[in-house]
C-alpha cells in the first residue's frame, strides 16, 4: 500500500508541474504584442491624407487613417514589420519598424503626389489680338486660353518678338490668361506665343500669332474720352473720323488738353482717390507725371479742367478754392488766385497773352455758380454768371480773347446726381456784356455740355447725351451763327479738345 501511494503522489506532482507550466506559458504569451500608430500626410504642406491604406508585412491587420490623417494597428505580434501607405493619386510608401512588447511605435508617411500617369495641359489658343489685325493704338491687350486634364494649376510664359528690332520680351510666371502691354512700336509687326506649364510635364507652345500696328498718326486734331470697362481711355482722331487709342484701357485718364507748341497732350490720371496731371506726345509715347504734393481736387472730379495756354510751358488746374500752375516738368509750382469766398474753383481757361482768366466756381454740391473772368491780379474784369442755381460745365476763352463759351443747365434742376435737364450752350460777348443761346437748335430731352472753341472760332465742339443721365454721350460741333448747322463727330465720346 505504502507503494501505490508513492505513485500517486508521484503522478500527482507531475500532473501540478504540467499544469503551473502551463499557466505560466499563457501569461507570458499574452506580453507579446504591441501597436503600431501613426499619420499620413501631403510632403511639401504637411496637410493631413485621409482614407490611405495602412497594412504590413508580414501580415497583421489592415486599416485606413481617419480625417486627420491618423491611424492605430493594435494587438500586433513582437518583431519586424514593414508597414505600407497606399492612396491613389501618390507614391505609395514603405516603412520600417520594430514593434516591441506592451508599447506603441509611430510611424509618419510623407506621401508625394503621384506623376507617372499625368497628361500635359492642351496647346495654349491664341484669342487676341486676332490674328493679322490692325491695332489702332500702342497698347495691346493679349488673351488666350489653356486647360489641362487634370485640372492642375497652369502658369504660363508670353514672348513676344517685333520685326524693328531683335528684343525678345519674356513674361514669365504668370497665372492669369490676360496681360496688358504698352508701349508698342508704330509701324511695327509683332510675334507672339504663350507656354503652358503645370509643373509636372514638359511646357506646351501655342501657334505663333501675328499683329500689326498702326502707323504714327499724322493730323489728329481732334482728342476726346471714351469709356471702356469702367475706365475713362483717350483717343485722338482725325476729321475722316480714324481713330487712335493713346492711354491704357486699364487706368482712368480724361481732360485731355493739346499744347500745339509742345506737340504734347496734357491730361489727368487717377490713382484711387488722388488725381494727377501728366503729359505725353501725340502718339500717347513718353508719358509723364506732372504734380505731386500738390494735385488737382474739386467737389467732382469728373467736373474740374485743367488749361495749358498755347506757346507756354505751364499748365494751370484747380484745388478746392485755390489755382495754381506747374511747369510741364513737374517744377516751378505757384499760387495763381484764391476765391475769397471759398468757393471751389471747378473749372478754368487762360490766355496768357491777354492776361485773362476765366473761372467758374461752384459749392460743394456743385451748385451756386459763378462764371467770371479775373486778370493775374486776381482783379474781376467781367461777371458773366452769378451765384445761379443749377449746373453749368465748359469753359473757354476765344482765340481773339473777346468771347467766353460756356454750358449752363437752364431747367435749374439741382440733385445729389448731378443731373441736367436742359443744359445750353452760351456765347458771352465780353466787348459788349452781352450773352447769346446758341443751343437753339438742340434736341429737346438733350444736353449740350463741354463746349470748345473751335480753332478758327467758326465751330463749337461740345458732348450732347440724353438728360437721363446714363445714356450715350457723343461728341458734336456747331457752326456759331449757323442756320441749324450741328452734326455728330464721335460717337460714344466725351470731353472733347480741337486744336
């Protein structure tokens, strides 16, 4: 009996060491796994990649990062692993790590764009200038067109080449499909041809598109402004009606003034709220500032002129209550006059030869007008208007020095718009103090405004439009003494000059 006890003992013990063994077996297994967590995201920007595929070899489990590019693989056996990022559209990448026990290792993919399957944007087409076309100015405005399969932003390169000279001008970088370009060369024949790049493929050339440009103009006496695209443009033209662009369609110029002397056109230029004067040839080449701390202002803009007197190289123009003149060079400004009342000078015209000075003053609305002529002195020599209610616009002293012309809205019709419901023209006879409607013949629901002496004083030029307000203005001439002798010059036209 003491025997097969022993063996049972014996057995028993073996059968306790099996089983503690085993028990410690699986507490050990379950330490031997760890996780591995980590982000994708864009090279270059760090933006976060969502939705990218995360699995490893050898094979674990497979995942997906979250919408900030995040991912977590639990439960993963102790070793080496080799984890994959996969997206479309980039390079699939590949990672090593060592998960240890009972710990987490991160892993950060910086995942690049994927080219090998990207197509080349479509030939850049050519839209204007239109091909073989006549520019009748020295500023050209090129647009064309370009897509790409896939969407991917474009830039583009523009070269443009003449047949005057061998410059070859490269407009590089650009992202727009438009650019504006001046001066070109009168007479010449231009070249042009844009690239396409999207920074992946090589660039893609359009056709070569041709243009020509006017030649200089010979005898355009005639200078008015044309509205395009918001922006006031002045144009030159000649008595056949051809027409020249001499300032950018991009920038707001008017007030033209020809100085037949210097062969030079003053004129003003906005530059946001502020207003300059500059000058330029006749061709709309060299163009050049003029003022600067001190610059022409007014209750309107659009209402205030300037004047440069014939054979003289100074220019005068109006700010607020005060006249001054400038050289053409930009030097020698001065204080000319001052309303002693403080109203605001609007308008002027000046002969120098015959020491005269006409004004037309005005309130901050524009109204309570005075037209008037003063010597250098300041000293009034006629009073033509006085203190009127209603608009009035256009002011010029006749070549013998003995007549003023001038609009004036009769209707007295006064509105924060300025509006005009009947504005005339009038002739004011300085010799005799006498004044003279020579607006008889105007179309009833018109105004006639801007009026200009003609150089041989025989003819009016002035704008006639709609008393709406918002219609179509356009340049006309009448003969002074004329039996109904008016007739449209320019259409869509405005601020006429004849020299």
């Amino acid at each position: 009996m003491k025997t097969g006890k022993n063996i049972i003992y014996a057995w028993f013990g073996v059968f306790l060491t099996v089983l503690l063994f085993s028990c410690n077996e699986d507490r050990i297994g379950e330490n031997d796994y760890g996780t591995i967590k980590g982000k994708v995201v864009i090279t270059g920007n760090n933006t976060p990649l969502p939705n990218t595929r995360i699995s490893t070899q050898p094979i674990t489990s497979t995942v997906f990062t979250d919408s900030s590019g995040n991912f977590r693989i639990e439960n993963v056996p102790v070793g080496d692993y080799s984890v994959e990022a996969r997206i479309d559209g980039y390079i699939t990448d590949f990672e090593p790590t060592s998960v240890v026990a009972n710990a987490a290792v991160n892993v950060v993919f910086e995942l690049e764009v994927s080219t090998a399957n990207n197509r080349p944007p479509a030939a850049p087409q050519l839209i204007a200038p239109a091909e073989n076309e006549l520019l009748q100015t020295i500023e050209a405005v090129f647009q064309w067109s370009a897509t790409d399969p896939e969407d991917d932003p474009l830039t583009f390169t523009l070269e443009l080449r003449n047949d005057q000279n061998d410059d070859v001008m490269l407009f590089e970088e650009l992202t727009d499909t438009t650019l504006t370009y001046s001066p070109l060369i009168l007479g010449a024949q231009y070249f042009w041809q844009v690239s396409a790049d999207d920074g992946i493929n090589d660039p893609i050339l359009s056709p070569v598109g041709t243009f020509d440009v006017i030649s200089a103009p010979v005898d355009n006496r005639f200078l008015f402004v044309r509205n395009i695209d918001g922006n006031n443009v002045i144009f030159s033209a000649d008595e056949d009606g051809a027409e020249f662009q001499l300032t950018s369609q991009n920038l707001n110029s008017f007030r033209p003034r020809r100085n037949v002397a210097a062969n030079k056109i003053a004129f003003l230029q906005t530059d946001g709220a502020d207003v300059d004067i500059y000058t330029m040839n006749r061709d709309g080449t060299d163009k050049t500032k003029v003022t600067s701390s001190v610059k022409p202002a007014g209750f309107n803009l659009n209402e205030i002129n300037i004047s440069w007197p014939p054979n003289s190289d100074r220019i005068y123009f109006p700010q607020l209550d005060k006249l001054y003149r400038i050289n053409s060079n930009g030097q020698g400004l001065e204080l000319i006059y001052q309303t002693p009342d403080g109203s605001l000078i609007s308008e002027i015209d000046v002969s120098e030869t015959a020491d005269i000075i006409a004004v037309k003053t005005n309130n901050l609305s524009g109204y309570d007008v005075d037209i008037f002529t003063i010597d250098f002195d300041g000293n009034v020599l006629n009073s033509i208007i006085s203190d009127m209610s209603g608009a009035a616009s256009g002011i010029s002293i006749s070549v013998t020095n003995m007549q003023v012309i001038y609009s004036y809205d009769v209707s007295e019709f006064q509105s924060q718009s300025y509006r005009r419901l009947d504005s005339r023209i009038f002739l004011y006879d300085m010799v005799a103090d006498t004044i003279t409607d020579i607006s008889e013949n105007k179309a009833s629901g018109t105004n006639d405004l801007e009026p200009l002496f003609s150089p041989n004083e025989a003819f009016v030029i002035f704008t006639n439009t709609s008393n709406d307000g918002i219609s179509q203005k356009n340049v006309w001439s009448l003969q002074i003494g004329g039996d109904d002798d008016r007739g449209e010059l320019y259409s869509n036209a405005f601020m006429p000059d004849w020299e």
